[in-house]
C-alpha cells in the first residue's frame, strides 16, 4: 500500500511561480517511475509530467518550457516547479506513482490562475 500526499497548491496571479510536493510512504519510490497529473472542471484528466527511477523527465506540450518535474529519493518526494503560470493551467492538480501491478494518486491540491 501506497499513500501520496500533495501540498503546495494555491492562488496565484498570471506569471507568477508556484512549486507543488508530493511526498509518498510505502512501497519502494526509488525505482518507481512518478508523475503529475491535472484536472480542469469538465475536462480530462491530463498527463502533465513524469519522471524515472533514474531522473528521466517527460512534459506535456502545453507545459514544456515552464514546468520542471524532479524527485528527491532521500525524501520520497516529487516536486513540480510551475513557472510563468497561465490562467489555463487551473486545475486540481494530482500525484501518480506506478508500480508495476499497482497505480496509485493523491487526494489532489488546487492550483488556481487568476488576475
């Protein structure tokens, strides 16, 4: 059993920065491979970024440039740097690790862009 717990959400104007944490316990986070994932109202869940084992990263388009996914396997944690924010990129904001017979999500942190 997994438990991925998301923190750093918020409200924030147009180009501003926010920084998103997932910190997970259980199962073994170091060769797992992480991501992130949002959620707009009425709209698919979307891959926004995911990362290996050993560092390897992978951006949607529509963030590619702006966010930065990385992991501190010490802590158990992945971040999510989100640079020049858009009012677009509001949504709820969630944690995915992938096992191999098992997927796993966060509760989901708010992240809201607006002027």
């Amino acid at each position: 059993q997994v438990q991925l717990v998301e923190s750093g959400g918020g409200l924030v104007q147009p180009g501003e920065s926010l920084r998103l944490s997932c910190a997970a316990s259980g199962g073994i986070f170091s060769i797992t491979k992480m991501g992130w994932y949002r959620q707009a109202p009425g709209k698919q869940r979307d891959l926004v970024a995911d990362i290996t084992s050993d560092g390897r990263t992978n951006y949607a388009d529509f963030v590619k440039g702006r966010f930065t996914i990385s992991r501190d396997n010490v802590k158990s944690t992945v971040y999510l740097q989100m640079n020049s924010l858009k009012s677009e990129d509001t949504a709820v904001y969630y944690c995915n690790y992938r096992g191999v017979f098992n997927e796993y999500w966060g509760q989901g942190t708010q992240v809201t862009v607006s002027s």
